[in-house]
C-alpha cells in the first residue's frame, strides 16, 4: 500500500517472489516509476 494524501493505493508487484530490500524509508517521498523493492524472484 502506498500513502498519497491520506488516499491509500494498493501496488500490483510484475513479478512474484520475495522482497530482498527496501530502497527507501518510510515516509521518503517517491517519484513515478521509482524503484521501491528489490525482489528475489520466485
């Protein structure tokens, strides 16, 4: 789930697996197309 303005959006992963790290901190804005996750796939 991704906070914008007290609206909650729930992000689809493309691919699945496990998440590996996260690549920004809570509450760090974020940008269009911006990475968030590292994921190991499955």
């Amino acid at each position: 789930m991704v906070e914008a303005m007290k609206v909650f959006n729930e992000v689809k992963a493309e691919c699945g697996g496990t998440i590996d790290r996260v690549l920004v901190k809570s509450g760090e804005s974020v940008e269009f197309g911006q990475r968030l996750f590292l994921v190991r796939p499955a």
